[in-house]
C-alpha cells in the first residue's frame, strides 16, 4: 500500500511604528523616527509511505527558505536570507526500526 501527501505553506508578517517627536523646548527639533520590519517565508513538504506488511518505508522531504527586511530611521537596511532542507528516511524491516535523517541549513545576512 501506497500513501503521502504534498503541502506547501505561505506565511507573511509586517510591524513597525512611527513616532513624531514634538518637543516642549522650541529650541530643539522635531523629530520623525520609524521602524518597520517583515518576513515572507515558504515551506514545502512532500512524504509518502510503501508498506508490504513485513516491510515498511517512510520517505519525508522538507524544503524551507524565510527573507526578512528591515527599514529603521538613521540605521542601514538589514536583509536576512534563511533556507534549509531536512530529508528522513525509515525503513521497518518485521519490527527493526531503521532510520536516516539528513538535514541542511544555510543563512546569509546583509545590511
């Protein structure tokens, strides 16, 4: 018997704040301070399952990658790339477990 499935997961997040400072000394400026940042990701997962009865086979693949930015008043741009896989493997001969797990990260940062 043959089973699995695939999905595939979009998720988004943006916050910030915006702040005008009007001081009680007219001498001083005013200021404008803001701050917003974001993140937009993408997870991806496909496994499936063979099973004969004596002898089973699980297969699961991950991929996953994530950019993050963020805009702040008087500082630079921060970007962050984020992407990784993780693969697992199980193979259940009569009641002896055996499995194989493999994963991979990567991250890049930039401003």
């Amino acid at each position: 018997m043959l089973s699995g499935g695939i999905s595939i997961t979009v998720n988004g997040i943006i916050q910030g704040v915006y702040a005008y400072f009007e001081p009680t000394d007219h001498n001083q400026p005013s200021a404008t301070f803001f701050r917003l940042t974001g993140t937009i990701a993408i997870v991806g997962q496909v496994y499936a399952t063979l099973d004969f009865g004596i002898i089973q086979a699980s297969v699961s693949l991950t991929v996953y990658a994530s950019v993050s930015l963020m805009f702040q008043v008087y500082e630079p741009i921060y970007i962050q790339i984020s992407a990784g896989v993780d693969v697992s493997v199980s193979i259940k001969i009569i009641f002896i477990p055996n499995q194989v797990q493999l994963q991979g990260d990567h991250h890049n940062k930039a401003s």
